[in-house]
C-alpha cells in the first residue's frame, strides 16, 4: 500500500488572515478563491505532468527562516525568479538582497507583511 503521495496542502494561521490573503494574491499572484484558499493543479501549472514539490525538516536552531520567526517557511515555484523579485520591490515589499542559484535552481525570498519568510524558487530548465 503506498501511503504518503505528495504535499495536499500548506495551512497557517495569520493575524489578518484576509489581509494576508490578498497581499499573497497581489503580489504573488496566489489564486485565492472567494472561500478564502487556494488550489493549484499541477496539471494547470505544467502541462507535462512533470515536477517536484519538496518536503524536508530542519533543525529547530536553523537561521535559515530568518528574519522569519514562524516555525515554518513555504517554498513557491516561480517562472523567471529575477523578473518577480524586481517586481516585488518595485511594490515596496521587503525582498532579501541574496539570490542563490545551483543545480538545483535558483532561490530568492521575501518577507510577508507578518514576517513570514517565503521562499521563491525557479526550478532548472527543463525541472
């Protein structure tokens, strides 16, 4: 029996929870429906079925998170990483100087309005 398949959900909870949402629809471009969510099909987003979605644990003294204080961080897939991080501080949101880019993407982050660290991440060509 397989158990386990995928991530079904990311769920947190929020001080301003439709504030939040719509600054994730702004400026992240979330698709957030009337009731308050969002769902992403994988079929909508790559059309060849193909993809990751990672799941990974970190040690609980980890800075990586940091300026964030939230006990987690959510990781999006993003089309043209640049072009979005310059568009968000265009925006006047708070973007992270440090861009890394690796075999296994490249990787940049912004700060929500209630501290959360959110990480953007441009699969490889071809991922």
């Amino acid at each position: 029996m397989k158990r386990v398949t995928g991530i079904g959900g990311v769920f947190f909870k929020a001080k301003d929870p439709k504030g939040l949402s719509e600054w994730y629809r702004v400026h992240l471009g979330v698709p957030v429906q009337a009731w308050g969510g969002a769902a992403f099909r994988w079929a909508d987003d790559n059309a060849s079925g193909t993809g990751t979605t990672a799941w990974n644990l970190f040690k609980e003294d980890t800075s990586y998170f940091a300026p964030g204080t939230a006990s987690f961080m959510i990781n999006y897939r993003v089309d043209d990483l640049h072009a979005l991080l310059a568009a968000l501080r265009a925006e006047g949101c708070q973007v992270e100087d440090k861009v890394d880019e690796s075999e296994y993407g490249k990787f940049g982050w912004v700060i929500d309005p209630e501290g959360n660290k959110v990480e953007l991440w441009q699969p490889p060509e071809g991922k």
